[in-house]
C-alpha cells in the first residue's frame, strides 16, 4: 500500500511534520509519497529517513511535475 500526502506550498517544516504524522497510520513494508514543492524537501526527507530508520526510496514525478519523495516505513 502506499500513502499519498499532498504537501504542495507548503514550507519547511510542515512536509516533514506531515510524514512524521503519517508514518503510524502505514503498516511496516507500505510507503508514503510526500508530494512538495518546496525545495528543501528533497533533502529534507532524506535527513529524516536517516534521524528516524526509516527507507527513501527516491524521487518519482507526480502528472503535474511535482517532486514525489518516496519513504518505506522500516520500524
């Protein structure tokens, strides 16, 4: 299974606050894709994944161009 969080205009921290909100409701093994225009995500939820055990995936592309940043809950 894999969550989609729709994240776009929102500033740093709040993509990262999302995800973190999000990770319990995803069973271990399922995904979460955290769709952000801010550009600081894309580093920012790579730290988190490192911070928290939990597995990037990568980056995909949303239809509208948006960056998708994928995570696999791990713990």
């Amino acid at each position: 299974m894999r969550l989609d969080l729709d994240c776009r205009g929102l500033r740093c921290p709040a993509p990262i606050i999302a995800l973190a909100k999000a990770l319990p409701t995803v069973d271990v093994g399922d995904e979460i894709a955290v769709a952000a225009t801010d550009v600081a995500a894309r580093v920012d939820v790579q730290a988190w994944c490192r911070m928290r055990d939990q597995e990037y995936v990568g980056e995909e592309m949303a239809e509208d161009g948006t960056p998708l940043y994928v995570v696999r809950r791990l713990l």
